[in-house]
C-alpha cells in the first residue's frame, strides 16, 4: 500500500539550529524546503545555550540581531573560571571585530522559536513537526532520493533532491546511510541540573575547576544550569553514594545556592550528557549531506557545538542554493561543502581533546594542580591581559567563520 507522499527540493532531518538554519537561508534564497521535527515543539532542557559571537554576527548579517537580544537571555562579556582558588580571566571578548561582543546565553528553544518563525515568512519553508525520520529511500543505483517519517497520521514519504541529515550525533540518517564514524573519545560526561536564580544572587566564575571535580554555573534568568564533569561512567558510583551525598558536594562548590539544594528532589531532576567527540570520515553520499553534530559530534569544551552546526548550515547554503535552483545536485557539490567545513571542525576537535587530556583528565584524577601552581599557560594569560584576546577570538568566531552569501529572492509571506 502507497504511503502519503511529499516532494521537495530539500528535505532536512533535524529541527535544530543546523537544520532551522539551513531550512531558513535556503527558503530566502528561493528553494522549497520541508524541515522534519520528530517532536512537537522545542520546549526541551539540558541543551545547548551558547550563542557566540560568529552566530550573533550572522543574525546582524541578517538584520535580526537587535530582535533575537529582545528575547530573554544574559551576556558574558569575558571568560572567568576559579582554579584551585584563583579566580582567573581566560578570555576578553571586548576586541572581537563583531557587533556583539559577549557570549550570549539563551534558552536553545527561544532560538529555534525565533528561525521559525523567520523562516515562515518565506513561501518555500514548510515545517512538519512530530515527523520523525526512519529511513533513506534510494533509487536503484543507491543514490538518496528521499526519506520516510513517522508521523501521528502513518508513514509519511518525502522526495527530495538532497536529503540533509541535521538530526544530531545520534542520527538515525547518519546511521541508515552506513557512513563510516571516527571516534575520538572522551574521558567525562556531564551531568546537569538547575535550581532557582534569584535577582540579588551574586555573579560567580562560569567554571570552577578543583583537583577532583570541575563544576559550571550559567546564568539562564530565572535559573541557574548547573554542570558536573564526571569521570565517563561515574553516574553509578555518584547514585550508589545517594542524592543527599550530590546535594552537599553542590552546596560545598556554591555555597551561596545551598538554600536551592533541596530542588533537587530526585535523580530525575538531573540529566546526564554523555560526551563524544567523534567525525565522519565522509560527510555524503549521492543525495545525502551530514552537516552539525550528524557529522561531528563536539565535546562541550569551549561550548561551541551549536555554533559550529550553524557554521555549517551557512557553508552548505551559500554553497547548495544554486544547484537546488538549478535542480541539479551533485556529489561534487557535497564534497565541497565538506571541504569547507571539515579543517575547522577537525581543529577545534583536536584543541578539544587536547584540553580533555592535559586538563579535565588530571583534574578529574586529582593529578593536576598537585604542586600548588596554575599550569604555565593560565599564569602568563593571569600576567598578561593583552593574551586574553587569543581565546576570546578562538572561541568566539571560531576558525573560518563563515558568512551569508546567499540571495534574498524569495518574496515574504
């Protein structure tokens, strides 16, 4: 029995930043997308909420920046960590060469909210929400020609010609597609929670690291997101300790929150983030692109995934709109959009992995700071203020920050 069936020039797997991104642009441009959504709104916790200051540039390229910074969020202006009792500035975002100069902090459904909501105004973009994508449809000689959703009406087809995995570093179209991963590992996960944030509550250091634990505190309002960096595979341990035992080693990092400890009721209350850091070796196959964490999936160091799933989005758009018009996608045009964006991934992955190694890893093990002194780069950053740019410019913008050459055809709604 035939399914219902779509047909669209792109189809986009994934309602997150890299798939609401790329659906928005190319609809500007003048292509029809369809954005599949396996949920029914973006109303979820525990996700990224960094917006850098690349991803805030690319909203003023667009003449939103000044209506996304109307939606709630908090700014940092400057990275401030406490290292084994030193308060420490690691990065000064002041000097970028951007509009906004700050880390901006932001529910990620405010901001899923707000591209689709732009990307409505455009008559090409159509976002099917609850379709959850669960194969690859392919012609006889194997290329991709579409996918199959699940939806609360039945299956549901979807031709298209590009397929866009954007649906997260545990993609079932990555998976469907037999691309081959390379794992890069990671020595933590993360465990994350939030209580209440009071007005008069003071402005502490993003991070604190200890000999034995690392802890993240981030301001979202109304609420602070509290982080755990935990050796891989210690939630066990932590749970077979009790929640009690959770509760006062949260309050001996905050003290200033220990009134707020008893909102954590359960274990429920608290998320855990498995860490991976691992690639495709290839991004594509005929019909199929990977881009955002179906491609490369980043450890939280530096908190710069979403940004960097935007980065691709831009890159895939600037370099797919014309062949989508053209109805005429080819494996050359994949392979390019890969070649943009994969040196700037597989460096930021390995400054990732070499901060997980010198750094978290020994600070986990109690290893590090064992003779009292800050490692040589964080006294020479403390000594010299002028140093403090070179991180602000790499976390901030990032390597090879991209930006929107595509065309404004499309006529709004």
């Amino acid at each position: 029995m035939a399914h219902p069936a779509l047909t669209t020039q792109c189809c986009i797997a994934g309602g997150g930043p890299a798939g609401m991104m790329l659906g928005l642009l190319l609809a500007r441009a003048g292509v029809e997308v369809k954005v599949l959504e396996k949920h029914a709104d973006f109303l979820r916790d525990f996700r990224g909420d960094t917006l850098h200051p690349s991803t805030l540039e690319l909203m003023h390229e667009l003449g939103w920046l000044d209506e996304l910074l109307a939606l709630p969020h908090s700014k940092v202006v400057d990275l401030r960590f406490q290292v084994d009792g030193h308060d420490i500035t690691v990065g000064d975002f002041r000097h970028l060469p951007t509009h906004a100069r700050f880390l901006a902090f932001m529910p990620q459904w405010d901001l899923l909210d707000f591209l689709a909501r732009k990307a409505a105004l455009y008559p090409g973009f159509q976002l099917l929400r609850r379709a959850e994508v669960t194969e690859l449809m392919r012609d006889g000689d194997g290329e991709v020609t579409g996918v199959r959703a699940r939806t609360p009406g039945g299956p549901l087809d979807v031709h298209a010609s590009l397929v866009v995995a954007a649906d997260g570093r545990k993609s079932t179209l990555r998976e469907r597609s037999g691309l081959e991963v390379r794992v890069l590992g990671a020595p933590m996960d993360v465990l994350w929670f939030s209580v209440t944030r009071r007005p008069d509550d003071a402005d502490p250091p993003l991070g604190r690291f200890e000999r034995g634990e690392l802890f993240l505190l981030i301001n979202q309002g109304d609420r602070w997101q509290c982080g755990r960096v935990i050796p891989k595979g210690g939630t066990a341990a932590l749970q077979a300790r009790g929640l009690e035992s959770f509760r006062e080693q949260f309050v001996s990092r905050v003290p200033f929150l220990a009134d707020r400890a008893g909102e954590l009721r359960s274990w429920d209350d608290v998320k855990l983030l498995t860490v991976r850091v691992e690639r495709l070796r290839t991004w594509y196959r005929p019909g199929l692109l990977c881009i955002g964490d179906a491609a490369h999936a980043m450890s939280p160091v530096g908190g710069v995934g979403i940004n960097l799933a935007v980065q691709d989005a831009v890159a895939a758009a600037n370099l797919l709109a014309g062949p989508l018009l053209a109805r005429h996608v080819t494996t050359e045009d994949l392979r390019r959009v890969q070649r943009r964006r994969e040196l700037p991934t597989r460096l930021t992955q390995r400054a990732q992995v070499f901060i997980q190694d010198r750094v978290v890893d020994p600070a986990l093990r109690k290893h590090a700071f064992s003779d009292g002194r800050l490692p040589l780069a964080l006294r020479w950053v403390e000594r010299i203020p002028a140093l403090r740019r070179i991180p602000a410019r790499l976390v901030g913008l990032g390597l090879r920050p991209e930006h929107i050459h595509t065309p404004v055809a499309a006529p709004l709604h």
